[in-house]
C-alpha cells in the first residue's frame, strides 16, 4: 500500500537505535516520521538524518518555549537540518522569534495550542485563564496565525473551529490526540479517530502509541490507512 502523507508516524521510542528499526520495518508505508523531545537525548538528531538520506519527511517535536533571542538561535541551528515541521508554543513572541530564526528555509513552524493531554482541571493549575477549552485553543490559533505560524498543533475536536478560522486559510492543522477505534486512550483526554480529524479540517494526524505498541506495527499502519482511504 502506497505511503500517505496525512500520516505521521511518532516515534517515541526510547532510542534511535529502535526509531530506525521500526521505521524499517513500515517500509515504503510510512513517509513521515515525528521525532518528539523525549528522543533528543537517545539520538533524536542523528536520527532525522537517518530518515532524511531514507527520504522520509521528518516532523521534529521539540515545543520551544523561552525569549526571543533563545527561540531564535535554537530554530536556527535546527534549520540547518533537512526537517520539514518544527514545534514552538503557540505564545506570539516565540512564534514570531521562530520564524525570524528559520529563515528562508524550508523549516515550517507549527505553534502548540494547548496539549491535547490536558483538560479545564489542568489549565486551572496552571493558573490559565478561565474558559472553554476550545475557545482558548481557537484564540491562540488566530494569533499563532497572526504572527507568522505556517500552521498549528491542536487536538482533533478542535479542528473544525480552527479551519474555520479566516486566519486559517492556507494554513496546517496537525492533530495528535488521534486514536483509530477501539485502541487505547492512554493519557490524552481530547481523541478522536482519523477520519473525523481528516474530515473535520486536519491536514496531518500524528499517531504513535497504537502503532509502536501493536503487536504488528505494519498491520496497525495499513488499518490506519485504509480508513484515510475510504475518506
């Protein structure tokens, strides 16, 4: 089955070492990998390279959050890697220091919302302004948009509102929090499956768990697939 670019494969597993040998074994399936924070210290770079020189598309997950200056410099030094997609928070300022940090490369700069493993209760702790949540990771859309994201990172149940967003026009939308039927939650709280996060406005969804934790990665990818598929 041919490879679809509306996947995202995460790869969070603990080293490249085993990053490599799973995207071996999807093969010509798969095309686009995420590489996410908790691989930076286990080879995380080398192996965005590796994938690279495979000619895989490389989604790299590092959520930036710090001054200007410092996003700046870090998106930068990234940007003299072969990635295709890079995370800051969604906060302007970062969103604004990213873009001027990647320059004239091809780098897309992709603006946290609100992590889809958190609820009302969480952001109440962390002393968030009140609100829906949905209201919230609209808002933040619009200004990540506003201040030069070329797209967003939102759950799937927020898609709709943000593609309807006349800020969106021409931007990503790329949702985690996506779980085909009948899989395993795990510690997100705001899911849905494929499908719906395609029909609802997402142009990539990023699946990792249900797919590195089967017992048949390459059989969990195809089921995934063929669901995009029948979209």
């Amino acid at each position: 089955m041919q490879a679809d670019d509306r996947l995202i494969v995460a790869l969070d597993v603990p080293n490249a070492l085993e990053g490599l040998r799973l995207a071996e074994k999807l093969g010509d399936e798969v095309s686009f990998y995420k590489i996410g924070l908790g691989m930076l210290t286990g080879g995380g770079l080398a192996l965005a390279n590796e994938l690279t020189e495979m000619g895989k598309r490389v989604f790299l997950d590092m959520k930036l959050f710090d001054i200007g200056q410092t996003v700046e410099n870090a998106v930068t030094g990234l940007s003299q890697f072969d990635l295709d997609f890079l995370t800051v928070h969604g906060d302007p300022n970062v969103v604004r220091a990213a873009v001027v940090g990647r320059g004239d490369t091809k780098l897309k700069i992709l603006a946290v919302t609100i992590l889809t493993s958190m609820d009302r209760a969480d952001l109440d702790l962390a002393l968030i302004r009140k609100g829906e949540i949905r209201d919230l990771v609209q808002e933040r859309a619009r200004l990540a948009f506003l201040a030069g994201a070329d797209g967003v990172i939102a759950s799937p149940q927020e898609a709709a509102m943000i593609r309807a967003l006349p800020e969106a026009s021409g931007k990503l939308i790329v949702t985690p929090g996506v779980r085909p039927t009948g899989t395993n939650t795990d510690d997100q709280k705001r899911v849905a499956s494929p499908a719906v996060a395609i029909n609802d406005g997402a142009d990539h969804i990023v699946v990792g768990r249900p797919i590195y934790r089967a017992e048949d990665p390459l059989a969990a990818v195809r089921l995934i697939k063929t669901e995009l598929a029948a979209i």
